[in-house]
C-alpha cells in the first residue's frame, strides 16, 4: 500500500530539497553523565519501547562546497526510563 494509503498525505511537501546522504540515527536518552549515545539502527521490539530522539543528518550544497547538517526530532513517549 505505501504512502499511498496514508491520510493527511495530499499535500505532500519535500523536506529537505537538494538534500544527499540523508541518514537517520536513534538514542534511547542521555546516559547518567548527560551524554547522548546514538544508534544506527533501532528495534522497539527488542528494546520494549521506541527511541527517545531521532537524529537526522543531510548534506546539502552551497557556494562553498558540501555541507553537513542535522537536527533532532524527540519523540514523545520515546525511551525507557
């Protein structure tokens, strides 16, 4: 079925236009020290719960060459503790 099926897809808008190497990294919320672990891969089966953060990097072109760039979505209810 695909994206096809999905509702509130009508007005579909690109999110990140010109972006390449798009990757998508996950962590389960800051160790005990305040540090941030990210994982490139996530299974909310095995760990009995979804990611606290998704972090997604991107690289887009400018007038001075390559740039990489990133933002962090949280997800609400994310995490284990």
């Amino acid at each position: 079925e695909g994206v096809a099926s999905w509702e509130g897809t009508e007005n579909a808008r690109v999110f990140l236009p010109g972006a390449t190497d798009v990757t998508f990294t996950y962590s389960p919320g800051p160790t005990e020290e305040g540090k941030w672990e990210w994982a490139d891969a996530w299974d909310a089966e095995d760990r009995e719960a979804l990611p606290r953060a998704v972090r997604v990097e991107f690289t887009t072109q400018s007038e001075a060459g390559p740039r990489k760039n990133a933002f962090v979505v949280p997800v609400m209810g994310g995490g284990t503790g």
